[in-house]
C-alpha cells in the first residue's frame, strides 16, 4: 500500500515538475533590458549579469578561462564556502570513522592492476596538478585536478591493500590550502578594499602568469581537495572494530 | 573597523587553522567565537546607528559579484547564534574535529543571517547542515546515527530542492542578489514563480523544521548529546527561519504569505499536540521546538500586515533559542538535583509558555497584538489554544523535575543558568521593541 501511495505520488510530483519546466523553454530564455539599481552607491546597470560576464572578464580578472574567473574572481565567496563543505564532510568523516586500520583481511590485487598502476600513477598526478595550475588558461581547475590527483591515490588503495595515506601529511596540506586561500582573501581587505579583492598585477592574458590571485587560489583549491577526497577514501578503507 | 565579512572569514580560518594546533583548540575555539560575539555588538551598534550595511565581495558591485547586507535584525540575529553559540562550547569535552565541525556549524548559520545573495546563502546552508549532521551523531550510540542519518538523508533532498529554487531564479531573471531579485520578482511568470518559491520553502522548510519536513526533528534532538541538541536550537533552525522571512519579504505575494501562514499554524498545532502526547523529554521538547517555529513562521507571515510582526519574531525568537537551548543542556540528568538547574527549568519554562516578565512573554504579547490588528481571530485562537496546551505540559514537566534528582553537573547548569538569564533580560528591557522594529529589507 504505502509503496503503491508514493509511486502515486512520485509521478504525481514528476508530471508537475515536467508540465512547469517545459513551460521555462516557451518563456522568453534569454536577455532581458532592465534597470538594476545598485543598494550600495544608487548607480543604475543596464547590462544583465550573464552577458557582463561575457563581455568583461578578460579585462576585469585578465583570465581566459571565463568559467574560472566566474568560479574564483566574482563568485569566488560562494567557492571558499563550496571548499569549506567539503572540508566540513571530510572532517565529518575522519571525526565520526576513524578507529583502526587493517583488521579484516583483504584479497590481493592480480599483477597488471599492481603494476599498471604504479605506471600510470605519475602520469595521473601530472594531469591533476596540470589541471589545477592551467585553470584560468584551459577547461578545469582546482575541483576536477583535484579529484583527478585523489583517484590517482584510490587507484593506489584498490591495488596495494596495506597502502594507506600519512595522516598526518594529508591533514597539514588540507589546512595549509585552506589557509592560503583564506589569507588571501584577508590580504585582498587589506591591500584592495574588499575581501577576496584581487591585489597582484592582471598580467597578459593568456600566459600562465597572469589573471592576478586566481593561479594561487586554484592551486591552493586543487591540493585542498585532492587532499580531502583522497583522506575520505582513506577512511572509508578503515574497517570500524 | 568592523566588516561583517571578518565574523565569516576569521572562524573559517580558525577552522582550517584547527589540525595545526590541536592541543589548545578549546581555549582556541572559544575565543574564536568569543570574537565573533564581540565583532556582532559592533556590528549591531554600527547598523543602528548609521543604518543597513552592504559590504561587496571581491570588488564587484552587487548584481556581478556577491555582497553581505546587514540590517538590525540580521546583525541581532548574528549576535545571538554567536553568543549562544560561545556559552553552549564551554560544555564540549571532545577533541579537535568537534571544536571544529562546531566552529564551522556556527559559521554557516552566522553567514545565512549575513548573506545578500541567494546562492551564496545555500552554501552556507550547506556548510551549517554537514557540520549538523556530523555533529548530531558525535555520540556515536545507535540514536545518534538514527538521528543523524534521518536529518542528513531529508537535509541533502532538502538542498538539491533549494538548488532548483535558485536555478529557476537564475533561469528567469539573471540574478542572485537578494535586493535585485526582490526588485524585478514582479516581472516573472507566476507559475515559475511558484515554482521556484515553492522549491526554496521545501529546502529550507527541512531546516526550519516546518511540517510536514521536520520528521528528522525528534530523533535528531533525542539522539545528539545535550550541548549539540541546544546548538540545534539556537544555530541552524533560526538561521533558516530568518532565511524563510527573507523569502517571504522577496517574492512578496499576499498569497505566499498566506501559504507561510497555514504553514506555520499547522507546524505550532502538530508540534504542541505531539509534545502532549510525548512521554520522553528530550522528544517533548523537540516537538515543543517545532511549535515554536510555527509560532515565529506565523509571526512573519504577518510582516506585510502589521509593524508588530518582526518585534513579535525577534522576542520569540530570543526566548526560545536562550530557553530552549538551556533546557537541553540541563537535560542530560534525571530531575533538577541542584538550585541552578531547577532555577534554570523555572526561569526556561515561564519564558517559552509566555509569562511576563520572560522575553517569550512579550514575543507571545506583540504577535497576538498584530493579529488583533488585523482582526484575524482564528489565527489567535489557535494561538491561545496551542499556548494552553503548551503551558500544562510543561507544567507536567517541572512536576515531574522539579522535586528530587540527580545531583547537577555544573560544568553544564552554569552555562545554561548564563543562557536563560539572556530571555529574563531581554524580557525586562522592551526598550529593544525600538532598535528590533527596525526596517528588514532584503
């Protein structure tokens, strides 16, 4: 019965929800002119937020990579907190699982996966961290070279079973890319006028040393997250005793 | 110089700083969110004095990039979550990763009160919510996990509700400041307006403990330990009830109001009547909580009607987060065994039934004044209903606490005596009627 009710019920909600948003396509989807009044000097822009990003990225962040200037230059608040959650879940792991390691027994890995792996390690670190430093340039940034550095350490994990991450080592990375990224935005209060405020020269855009503090934030971001992925992995191998 | 941005990014900093310096990390946390209280007095004397504040992000005005917006209320509300939240953290015994999960729970609930940006108010959702999770099971005991694992499976469906909200917005109006989506919200279609409203009070509704979205409230309350159940208390689900004012002031429709109105009628009657029924206290008084965020739910429901609303909310509001979250920490012993706890059960009780001369009293005072206002008698029957109900249960309950118990562990009872004394004080000054009737534009 009770199955039967929320089967009603889910494709009752699933009807709703396609009717509606079918009904956003036939709804103009696009630019619209209006007059947003600024709460903080009264001054009036005439250009939607979209197509500001559009137009001015270049010049305002020095990055080529519009989605990446949009991650850290504009949005970068909602990304120091994107970060945060992360941390939050990872130290939720640690703090609620961490117990002992080894126990139960495991089956070994067969040779190509051992060996396999131990080639293709470096080359999978080298795309992460490649990601991560190229992040205002090419597609990517800190979030994917990260994840792609912790699968490096999973692929570790599957294959070598007694392989584990130096705690200690993962935690004071994680803190320290934690840091640098606060701590830039502090020294962007100080330096400019506001918090996360870009303070370094723009540079030429297009050449790796440029677009100002997004290069040291993604670096920061991708050790930050290959950190904590890889330490959730970690965990999770424990066996809970 | 006070910037409201410092109360967000110092404790993250802290909170990253935490692996480090593992030994000192009670006395550390605590003098972090000791700083944080200090910041918000500022904070709060800045705002009343020279009016609302609106603090840019990165160095991009509002519509492109983020900006913080402060008003009276926000920064009373940030100066709460932050003082409530350095009395409650006397009583953490655990190590380093509670303090910080502790740390960053607070921080979260402090950024959705600060917030000027939609987006930037999930992620703070978000923030606040996994660190609550984690929290509610740190007892580690089968409840805790139940506890936990029914608010975070809820909790997560109630994010990715509020992540279409907020995409729907976006898809429609190329925005997520709060002050311009408020501006332009009349220019949207109605039906993705509902939508998109509908979407955001689910998602937050799970946090605010709204029903019929609040099954994770008992178990979550029943399993955390009595520290984490008052920081449950005072932290995430104010934060949310003021993220739900703040929706209802944007969308601004007299029918979301009404919507918010029912909402919150049923939320205060199931509540009250399911902490009747209840046996268990800490189950009574999580129920007691959800009716009380039905009785502030309905108080805001009434800002566009009456200036009584928002004094009314914010007298609830403080009685019940230093009420409630006292009563919990003193919840963990059999009976009020020693003088400070049953003064801390008396003084808690008379505020949250509503008595003069508590804050909960002038809370209960001002709102039924609005609806008299608005000559709206069923609403305050209801009210006077759920507040008779209210007062013979917890007349059960100091019956039943008051007389011989467990000798106290003071280690708790003080700081929960210091938390109660904030509702005696806030009750005997309605002079804050003035500073709180201060205009909340979002």
């Amino acid at each position: 019965m009770r199955k039967v009710v929320a089967i009603i019920l889910a494709s009752a909600f699933f009807a709703v929800l396609l009717v509606s948003f079918s009904n956003i396509q036939q709804a103009d989807y696009g630019e619209k002119e209006y007059y947003y009044q600024n709460p903080i000097n009264g001054s009036y822009a005439n250009e939607s937020v979209p197509s500001h990003y559009i137009s001015n990225t270049k010049n305002e962040t020095g990055a080529v990579n519009a989605v990446t200037a949009i991650v850290v230059e504009y949005r970068g608040f909602d990304t120091l907190g994107e970060v945060t959650v992360l941390f939050t879940a990872a130290t939720g792991v640690s703090f609620l699982l961490y117990k002992t390691r080894g126990g139960k027994k495991r089956t070994e890995a067969n040779l190509i996966l051992k060996e396999g792996s131990k080639l293709v390690l470096p080359f999978i670190l080298l795309t992460g961290a490649y990601i991560f430093i190229h992040g205002h340039l090419t597609p990517g940034g800190g979030f994917p070279g990260g994840a792609v550095i912790a699968s490096g350490f999973l692929l570790m994990m599957l294959s070598y079973p007694k392989f584990f991450m130096k705690e200690r080592a993962v935690s004071v990375t994680e803190s320290m890319a934690g840091i640098t990224f606060a701590f830039i935005g502090l020294l962007g209060l100080v330096f400019a006028s506001s918090f996360l405020q870009n303070f370094l020269p723009l540079g030429d855009a297009g050449y790796i040393l440029s677009a100002g503090i997004i290069p040291i934030i993604y670096i920061a971001i991708g050790f930050k997250v290959g950190s904590e992925l890889s330490s959730i992995a970690d965990k999770l191998k424990e066996v809970q005793k | 110089m006070v910037t409201p941005v410092l109360m967000i990014a110092i404790p993250l900093l802290a909170a990253f700083l935490m692996p480090l310096i593992k030994k000192a990390h009670r006395y550390f946390t605590f003098s972090i969110l000791l700083l944080n209280a200090i910041l918000s007095v500022l904070l709060f004397a800045k705002v009343y004095n020279d009016g609302a504040i609106y603090e840019t992000i990165a160095g991009f005005s509002p519509p492109v990039g983020i900006y913080l917006a402060v008003d009276n209320l926000s920064a009373l509300l940030a100066l709460i979550i932050n003082l409530f939240a350095t009395i409650n953290f006397v009583t953490s015994k655990k190590d380093f990763k509670f303090s910080m999960l502790y740390l960053l729970g607070v921080t979260g609930a402090t950024g959705i009160v600060l917030t000027g940006d939609i987006f930037n108010m999930f992620v703070f959702f978000e923030i606040t919510a996994v660190a609550s999770y984690a929290l509610v099971a740190s007892k580690k005991d089968e409840k805790a996990v139940e506890g936990s694992i029914k608010y975070m499976i809820l909790g997560s469906v109630g994010s990715s509700f509020m992540l279409i909200g907020i995409a729907i917005i976006y898809s429609q109006l190329k925005s997520l400041n709060l002050y311009d989506i408020a501006a332009r919200i009349s220019s949207m279609d109605p039906k993705m307006m509902w939508l998109s409203f509908s979407f955001l009070l689910t998602g937050i509704g799970v946090e605010a403990e709204l029903f019929p979205l609040n099954g994770w409230v008992p178990d979550a309350y029943e399993g955390a330990s009595s520290n984490i159940a008052s920081f449950l208390s005072f932290g995430p689900s104010k934060a949310s009830i003021y993220a739900i004012a703040r929706l209802l002031i944007i969308f601004s429709m007299s029918r979301t109001y009404e919507l918010a109105l029912y909402v919150g009628i049923a939320t205060l009657l199931i509540g009250e009547v399911a902490a009747f029924m209840q046996k268990n206290e800490k189950r009574m008084l999580a129920y007691s909580s959800i009716g009380q965020m039905g009785l502030i739910l309905i108080a805001f429901s009434l800002i566009k009607d009456t200036s009584y609303a928002i004094p009314a909310a914010f007298f609830i509001i403080v009685s019940h987060a230093s009420a409630k979250s006292s009563l919990f920490l003193i919840s963990g012993k059999k009976g009020f065994g020693g003088i400070t706890s049953k003064y801390v059960g008396l003084a808690g009780v008379l505020s949250l039934i509503g008595m003069p001369p508590m804050a909960g009293f002038w809370g209960k005072w001002y709102l039924l004044m609005g609806i008299a206002d608005e000559k709206m008698w069923a609403v305050a029957a209801v009210i006077i209903f759920s507040a008779v109900i209210e007062a013979i249960y917890f007349a059960r309950y100091l019956h039943k606490n008051l007389g011989e118990g467990e000798s106290e562990d003071l280690g708790y009872s003080i700081p929960a005596a210091v938390m109660v004394s904030v509702s005696i004080v806030m009750g005997i000054l309605p002079l804050i009627y003035n500073m709180a009737g201060g205009v909340l534009n979002a």
